[in-house]
C-alpha cells in the first residue's frame, strides 16, 4: 500500500533515554488511515502497546519491524507501558 510517513526525523527531536536500559529497544510501526508512524520503545513497553492495540484497535496496524531503531523518536508516554 505504500502509505505516507510520519516520524523517525531525528533533527526534530531530543534523543530520549529509554525507561528500561536494561532493555533491548523495538522498532514499532503503527499505521492510521495511511499513514505510517515509525518509533523506538523498550521491549516491555511494546509489547504492552501492542497488547493494548489488540483490545482496542487505535491504530489499523501495528507491527514490530526489524532493524535498527537508529534516529528514531521514542515512543509518546512510553513510561506509562511499563505501569502494573
């Protein structure tokens, strides 16, 4: 489908630490009404994420992509993924 992007420019953006160092980061692809959004997160908080997408469905997609996550953004209120 080839949709549009949005993300990933790192020039924009402050380079965030990761909530979990001790933690490999993800590379997560969400994609709303055609456009992609490309972000970093720690493995726990992505897979919560995804989880949530699961039961909720804010995103059309949402995929673990493969790769560096080099110049990505971290993912918007990533701490709140790793609350019980």
């Amino acid at each position: 489908m080839g949709g549009r992007t949005a993300g990933g420019v790192a020039a924009a953006f402050t380079v965030v630490s990761s909530p979990a160092p001790d933690e490999p980061d993800v590379h997560l692809c969400a994609t709303l009404q055609g456009i992609q959004f490309h972000f970093t997160a720690c493995l726990t908080a992505a897979l919560v994420f995804v989880q949530e997408q699961r039961h909720h469905c804010y995103f059309d997609t949402v995929r673990v992509v493969s790769g560096s996550t080099a110049g990505l953004r971290r993912m918007a209120n990533e701490r709140l993924f790793l609350l019980p």
